[in-house]
C-alpha cells in the first residue's frame, strides 16, 4: 500500500466504466497521459463494450481546455481544441463514473485561463502555514520527493482543472533564492516535467533582492542596468532547461520582504523590469498586491492596513507591462473567516488581475477544525462590485478589466497539501483543495453539488450518512465564524501560529489588526463620516452601504462600524446577546459533529474514521476554549449578563 491515499480518484470506487476500446483520433502529447490513466483503470472495472475516442476539433463553441463530450453510435467521443482539453474531458467522464452518474453530453469550457495552486513550501522540507506534515518537494535544504506521490498530486489537480503551480514559498530564503541558477534547475526541470505531463505549467517564487543575494551587485534597483542584465540572464538560463516555464510570483516590500520602494521606484516600475526580460520567453509575473505597513503604531487611529493595497495600486492602473498579473488576496486584511472582499476587484479597469484565495487553514482553524471553505469562495466570485455603477461580479471584473486578453481570468491560491497520509492533515479537507480546482473552472456551481461529488467519490456511504456528512461539511463555515470572532472583526487569535483565541493578541502590536473593544462597544469605524475613510475604495453604490449603518451587511457590520454592545441588529438581538448566542450555539454545534462522526465507525476506512474524530476532538476543545474566552472577555467589558444565564465564568 502507498505511503498516500488516491483521494477522490480513487479506482476502486468505479461503479461503471463502459469503454472496452480506446481510440485517438488526434490527441497531441497528451495521449501518453490519457493512455497512462486509462491503464490505471485496467480491466477489472469494464462493464460493456464501447470505444472512448479522443480527438482535437476546431469546434468554435469551445475556448482553450473546453471540452465536449458527444454520444455516438459505438460509445463516447471527447473533442477538445487543445490537448490539456481532452485530459479535462477525461477526468470528467472518470469521476461522473466513479460516482455511478449517467454522462452527460455537454460544452464544457473553463471561466478562468489560469488555474493555479501556490506553495509555500520551504527548501528545508518546511511549510509557511503548512498543516498537512512536510513538503512534498523539498527536504534538508534539497530538492527530494516521491516521483509517484508528485505524479498522484498532479493528477489530482488536473482532475479539478488547475493548470499552473508555483512550488515555493512566496517568502524567497537564501537558499532558495538559488532556485533560478544551474544549482537547481535542472531538478526543477525534473519536477516541471511532472507536472507538464498533467498540462500543468510550474512557476517560481523569486526573491527581489536575488541581484543582492546570489549575483554580487549592491543594488536590486529595477532601472539599474547591471540589474536588469542580471534579470535577463537568469530567464535566459531558465528558459533552456525548462522551455515551458510558465513564470514568476513575487512578493515584494512587503512584510520586510524588499521590493522597489527601497529604491524609491514603484511597483509598476519593478514588475515591469521583470516583465520586461522574461517576456521574450512569453513568461509571466504575477505580482501579489499584499503590500502593507506592518509596522503601525497602535496608538495612531488614522492608520488602516485595509487601505494599503488600493492607495498604492489604483493609481498605477494601466501602468503595469502585458505580461505582468496582479495577484490581489480575496479581502484588504489577510484571509479571515469573514472580511469585506478588496476594493481593488472593479477599480483596477486596464490591469490583468489574479484573485487569491487560501486553501490553506491559516485563521480558519488549521486543519484540526472542520471547515468547508467553498461557500466563502463563492461568495468572493459573485460579489458584485457595482464596478462602473452597472452590475460586474468579481469572477467578472478579471475577465473583463485586463490588459491583455491573452491572460483574461486568473485565480490562485494557496494550498493545504502536505506528505500526510491523507495529503491534508484532516481527510475533510481534501474537499477543499477539491473544490477550489472545481470552482476556479466555473464559479457558478454549487458548493453543495461540489460536496457532494467529493463525498461520493471518497467515500461509500448510505445516503443518510452521505446527508449527515454533507451536512457538518456546508455547515462548518458558519460554526467556525459563530465560535470564533464576530461580525467581521477578525482577527483575535493567538500572536504568530495565528490558532486559538487570544483576543488582545493583536490589540497592541505593530500589524494593524485591531478591535478596539472598550467598556462601551467594539468595532473598527472605517466610515468616510467618522472613521478611516476606507469604505470610499469602493463604487459608490457599495460605499453607500458600507457607510450607512442601515445598509452595511450584519455580517460585517464590526468591520466597518464601531458600535455600542446595546446597538440591536436586526434579529431584534443587541451586539452583546449576539455574541453571547453565537458562541454557546457554535459550539454546540461541534458537539453535534462528533457525535454524529461517531456514528461512521465501520463506514469508512479505520484510518480516516480515527483521523476525523480525533480532529472533532480538539475541534471541541478548541471551540470552548473560543466560546469561553470570547464571551467572558466581553462579559467583563461590558458588565452585561447572558439573556439565557448560560454559563459565562466571570
Ligand atoms: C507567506 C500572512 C501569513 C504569512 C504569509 C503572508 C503572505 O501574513 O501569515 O505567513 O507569508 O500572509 O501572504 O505573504
């Protein structure tokens, strides 16, 4: 047995798998895969006789990695323009059999150009917020892994549609600074062949500062000539070991990483520098927009990170190179359970934009916690932005507001994967690195229908069973915000590892995550009226509502407002009570989860029923310890008791 699990791609699970012949008409590099994943199936799992055939078409209902699946007399054709296409026409046939479905014969075409998955694993086998044990690429400051667990991990991602991955920490240490020198390029080619065979491209991170670091100059200054050869040669170099090398990812001046404000230059002028040398080689730069000042003072009100990202990058829009991608995290803050979405998405008119999204737990409980993060997702794809006062969504505003229509729709995200037995730490949360590849190809599906497919191709459950587990998985997000913080404030988690409420733990450091909970009431008032100004980013219409009290969305309401624990919300429940209820019931709720798992005993795989129990166990534990902490913090603040008198230590 592997050292692994096959996760939802699982074979055994087939219910049918009618093609006794494989015909390519025309499939281009691509049939060596298909070939190799049809071998996987064998012949233990044929049910009937027809041919599958694959073949390229120049169909014009199709867009890049579409595909079609037709029935014909013999069995079932897949037409693709391009080979990666019939691979996602693959993958979908398979995984409707593994889940017993009837085919459907439809157009399938992506949203999304570029799907892609960022790492942030670290040379020495580490992982930046990694919760699934070590990286699976790296080890003792080398290149090592398992060539059959990486080829498993590209699978799996192609079978989501996720087409490009970028496989180390956006923070670029020394060692890894080598990464685009003869050091380790051609392991990295190695790996990028892997990764190739499943039609994805592989991307590095690369440290601005690598002039400094590796090349001998003083400067990383983007108009200095000796740094703009040293730029050059490095793409040179890289693009004839690895001549599909999809490109870059850059995190610069930000969380003392350097970047061009050291040179007193801009970032358009430091991506573009970079834009500029890999672009012979049609390579890109996706340059992440988490640029901040990470060392506030408290003491100063005027202040807000959430501003940060769109004073610095609304006025250079239009200013950045063809080849050069935006990377813009989900919200202005950093990946709480609950934020307002970046006003950058809709003001950012002539700029190609990649959405960014954390698969990883980082504040959404680390992996030990249950938590389903498709209905997030999807609430970030579809908010409208009111871009230009019409109706634009998010996922619209990237394929509409670009530079150049060559890179229209990208979205990336950092991953949850790790060398775990079961890749994610907790088995539950594979469904998460599932559903991002699912809706980054189409954001309109259901988080429902993607739980679902999961479910049934990972497990082989009774249907109450499958209901129940569905259930705790589109319930989870909303328990884990009703433990945690409220109402959108974010943040109160335990300084660094970010797991486990501290509720001042962030109230007097230099990051500018703050709640300001007083005797009175707590919140943060970003209103133009009174505030910090930061709900004018946003189109007027969505100003209105931010800033008007009315209006502004309950769930948000302490991200935007500073208010009295009296001030009723619409439940007819003051802020206080609010709290209060939503503590005692999120988790109470857990307590349900566990109980419910334990009734899976002998329905799943040992492994798995042990792995997830014990997760619900310190789900448990952790979310009293949230309920309790949260609500005599603010009992002690605001001298208010419980409506119910449920148990709050004083
Ligand atoms: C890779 C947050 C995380 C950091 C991360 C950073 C980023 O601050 O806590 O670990 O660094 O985001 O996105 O660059």
């Amino acid at each position: 047995m592997s050292a692994f699990d096959s996760s939802w791609l699982d074979e055994t699970h087939l219910k049918k798998w009618p093609f006794s012949k494989v015909v390519f008409e025309e499939s281009g590099y691509i049939e060596e895969t298909l070939k190799q994943e049809i071998g996987r199936i064998g012949d233990r799992y044929i049910t009937d006789d027809k041919t599958l055939t694959f073949a390229l078409t120049d169909r014009n209902e199709l867009v890049e990695d579409g595909f079609i699946t037709i029935s014909v007399v013999d069995g079932v054709r897949i037409e693709a323009l391009n080979p990666e296409g019939l691979l996602y026409g693959y993958y979908h046939l398979y995984q409707a059999s593994l889940r017993g479905e009837d085919y459907h014969f439809d157009i399938n075409n992506p949203t999304n150009k570029i799907r892609m998955i960022n790492h942030w694993d670290n040379v020495d086998g580490s992982i930046e917020r990694g919760y699934a044990g070590s990286s699976i690429f790296f080890r003792n400051d080398m290149i090592a892994y398992s060539k059959e667990r990486v080829e498993q991990y590209a699978r799996m991602l192609a079978s989501t549609g996720i087409n490009a991955i970028s496989i180390n920490n956006v923070n670029v240490h020394h060692v890894e600074s080598y990464f685009i020198t003869q050091k380790f390029l051609n392991e990295i080619k190695a790996l990028s062949d892997i990764f190739n065979f499943y039609g994805i491209k592989l991307y590095l991170s690369i440290n601005y500062a690598s002039p400094i670091e590796i090349g001998g100059s003083d400067t990383s200054d983007p108009l200095d000539e000796g740094v703009i050869a040293f730029w050059q040669d490095r793409f040179k170099e890289i693009y004839e070991i690895i001549p599909n090398f999809g490109g870059i990812v850059v995190k610069a001046d930000s969380e003392n990483r350097p970047g061009p404000h050291t040179y007193g230059r801009s970032h358009s002028q430091g991506a573009n520098m970079l834009a500029a040398a890999i672009a012979p080689y049609g390579g890109l730069v996706f340059w992440r927009c988490f640029v901040y000042d990470n060392h506030q003072d408290w003491r100063d009100r005027t202040t807000d990170r959430a501003k940060a990202a769109y004073d610095i990058y609304k006025p250079m829009d239009g200013e950045f190179a063809d080849n050069v991608v935006l990377q813009i995290k989900n919200g202005p803050m950093d990946f709480q359970i609950r934020e307002a979405t970046s006003p950058l998405f809709g003001a950012l008119r002539q700029t190609n934009q990649a959405l960014e999204l954390q698969i990883t737990q980082e504040y959404t409980g680390q992996q030990w916690h249950v938590c389903y993060l498709a209905p997030m997702w999807k609430e970030i794809f579809d908010f409208n932005t009111f871009a230009e006062e019409t109706s634009c969504t998010i996922q619209e505003s990237l394929l509409k507001y670009t530079k150049s229509n060559h890179h229209r729709g990208a979205v990336a995200a950092v991953v949850n994967i790790g060398d775990d037995y079961n890749w994610t730490g907790h088995k539950l949360a594979q469904v998460n690195l599932y559903a991002y590849g699912r809706l980054t190809w189409a954001s309109h599906q259901l988080s429902e229908d993607i739980a679902s497919d999961w479910v049934k191709q990972t497990f082989t459950l009774p249907a109450d069973k499958e209901a129940i587990l569905l259930d705790i998985l589109l319930t989870s997000r909303e328990t884990y915000e009703m433990y945690t913080s409220p109402l959108g404030i974010g943040w109160m988690v335990k300084p660094n590892h970010h797991y486990g409420p501290d509720v001042n733990g962030y109230e007097y450091d230099l990051w500018g995550t703050y709640h300001f909970s007083d005797r009175n009431g707590l919140g943060v008032d970003r209103t133009v009226a009174t505030g910090t100004g930061y709900s004018r980013q946003y189109s007027d219409s969505l100003f209105e509502m931010y800033e008007n009290l009315e209006t502004c969305p309950e769930e948000l309401l302490l991200f935007f407002h500073h208010l009295p624990y009296s001030y009723q919300l619409k439940s007819g429940k003051s802020i206080i009570q609010h709290i209060y209820s939503t503590h005692f019931e999120g988790y109470e709720r857990v307590v349900a989860y566990s109980e419910n798992w334990k009734t899976f005993k002998d329905l799943v795989p040992d492994q798995d029923f042990i792995n997830i129990q014990q997760r619900l166990v310190e789900q448990l534990r952790s979310a009293r310890e949230w309920r309790d902490q949260i609500n005599t913090y603010y009992y002690r603040m605001s001298g208010v008791s419980d409506e119910k008198n449920r148990i709050i230590y004083p």
